[in-house]
C-alpha cells in the first residue's frame, strides 16, 4: 500500500468515526430550559466499564473471603486445631465473621453501583477510567429513584440469568438443560437490547429514564477569553462593575462552570439571557436587562478564580448539590 492510500484510508476511518460520533449527539434541555450538546456513550465503552466494575467487586469478595479465612485459622489455632471442639466465644466469633463476610458481600454485590452512582460524579469507578458517567434524560439531576430502579433491573438482565446459567449448565438432566437454555436466551434478550434502539439504552436506562454519556472532563478545561474588562468585572457597554461575595459564587461547581462556559463560547442570545436569569434567581441579585454578557463573564471569571484555588487546596465541588 503506497503513501497516496494509506492517507486515503486514514481520512476514510476519520470521517467514519466522526459520522458515528455524530450519530451519537444529543441535545439535552435542562430544568432551566438551556439545551446543551452531549455524547452518548458507545456501546463498547459501556461494556468496558461494567467489566471494569464487576472485577473491582470480584477482587473486594476475594479480598474479603481471604481476610476471613484468616481469621478462621486464626480461630482454629486457638482452638488447638480442630474447629469442631469449638465451643463458647470460639464458636460465636466463627460465627460472627461469617456474618461479616455475607454482609460485606451483600453490600458490594447489591450497594455498589448505587453507592457510586448516588455520587456528585454521577460514575463508578469502571465508568469513571473510561470517561462516561450517568445522566437523567430529562436535564435534571440524577435522583435516587432513577439509580434504584437502574440497578435492580441489572439484577434482572444479568445477574439473575448468569447465575441461573451457571448452576446448571453442569447438570446433565433434561430439566436442568431446559432451564440453561431459558436463562442463556434471557441474558442474550437483555444483553442485546441495546443494539436494537437508537439511544442505545439497556432496559434499566428505558425504565429508570437515564442516558449513559460521555463525562466532561475532570479537570476545568482552558480559560475561555474574555476581555480585561470583562474578567475585571466591569461591563464596556454601561461600565457597570459586578462583584460577586463568597456566599454568591459558592452555590456553583464545576459542572455548572463549564456550562456556563459552553453558553458563553456559542453566544447564543436565549440561552445567554436564560442563564443570566437563572443564575440571579439562584444568588438573589435584580436580573435586569441588556447587559447580561457582561454579567456572566465576570460571574465566570471569578468563579473559575475560587474553584481553581480551591482545588489548590485539595477542595472540590463537582456542582452545586455537592
């Protein structure tokens, strides 16, 4: 393959991943009526990070396992070797950490995704190295109904299957082979139904009403420009100063930063009043009119200035329920 066709076929898998990409876009309207551009997560990165996850809980069942098994032996040594002349205290501490054990298993086998995903981040582990995380279909915040009802039906599309598959496809009797083939065709029905919709949503994200997307980026992204005047927080238009107290700027985070950002950079008018507005309902200011630009630079600025120093200071707010 000459120079000629190897730059042919490069720019022809660029436009192909740039033509999936796009058929991955989505608009997502928040509470306050603003529509931001999102990503949604493909397909084999949500395999991915679920891989990631469900090995993570493996490593903390073994951990955990082992730990008890140690403190068995330690138990049985006591006992001079034999755990069946345990008696008294031996026996209700064998006891004990047997129930340490299903309670710590319980916990990561039914709580962990829960945990995570209740969090400001929105992402467990697994999804967080693989840059996506969850979000509520209808702009607002992730709520515990939604990651409850997301994460007992992934009981229902593979756990319960798995487990059934797994118990008897050993078993050579015509009944037990009948229920494995149930279970195979019930974890291939779910395991696939994310190929057969647009959004690609697996039945806990149809029900629980949540998209799986690509995160923005941890960190705060490049500073966008803005006039001195503006980042000094006077406006050129009308001259006006605006100072924003701590207490003002500390119902933000992050997430809300960078949508202010995104407004400011596409400078559309309705969403750049939308947002003026919304953010002098939240920190009790006159929103007026005809300076709104202005106003939401230097909100910007000196937003971006605290939580820049607060992540100086090992602090971070992921948005403003955090």
């Amino acid at each position: 393959m000459n120079r000629e066709d190897r730059l042919a076929l490069k720019a022809e898998r660029k436009a192909l991943r740039k033509a999936l990409r796009k058929d991955r876009s989505r608009t997502l309207i928040t509470p306050e009526g603003i529509a931001l551009p999102i990503t949604l997560a493909s397909r084999g990165t949500r395999l991915g990070a679920l891989l990631i996850d469900l090995l993570l809980i493996v490593v903390i069942l073994v951990a955990t396992l082992i730990a008890v098994a140690l403190g068995v032996a330690g138990i049985s040594e006591a006992a001079g070797g034999k755990l069946q002349n345990l008696k008294g205290g031996y026996s209700d501490a064998l006891q004990f950490l047997a129930i340490v054990w299903i309670g710590v298993m319980f916990l990561f086998r039914h709580g962990y995704f829960l945990m995570f995903e209740l969090g400001p981040r929105g992402a467990t582990p697994g999804k967080r190295m693989t840059g996506i995380r969850i979000a509520a279909r209808n702009g607002g915040r992730l709520s515990p109904e939604m990651v409850l009802a997301r994460n007992l039906l992934r009981d229902i599309e593979l756990f319960l299957p798995l487990a059934m598959l797994l118990g008897t496809m050993f078993q050579r009797n015509a009944t037990d082979f009948m229920v494995s083939s149930l279970a195979a065709a019930w974890f291939l029905l779910f395991a696939l139904f994310p190929l057969f919709n647009r959004d690609r949503l697996r039945a806990g994200d149809l029900i629980a009403g949540t998209w799986v997307v690509e995160a923005p980026r941890a960190k705060l992204g490049a500073v966008l420009s803005v006039s001195e005047t503006a980042a000094s927080g006077t406006s050129r238009s009308t001259g006006a100063t605006y100072r924003f107290g701590e207490a003002e700027l500390a119902v933000y985070g992050e997430y809300e930063l960078q949508t202010l950002e995104r407004v400011l950079r596409e400078g559309r008018a309705e969403a750049i009043a939308a947002v003026h507005e919304a953010i002098c309902r939240k920190i009790g200011w006159n929103p007026g009119a005809g300076d709104e630009r202005a106003f939401l630079e230097a909100y910007y600025t000196q937003l971006r200035a605290r939580l820049e120093a607060g992540m100086r200071m090992g602090r971070r707010k992921a948005d403003k329920h955090a």
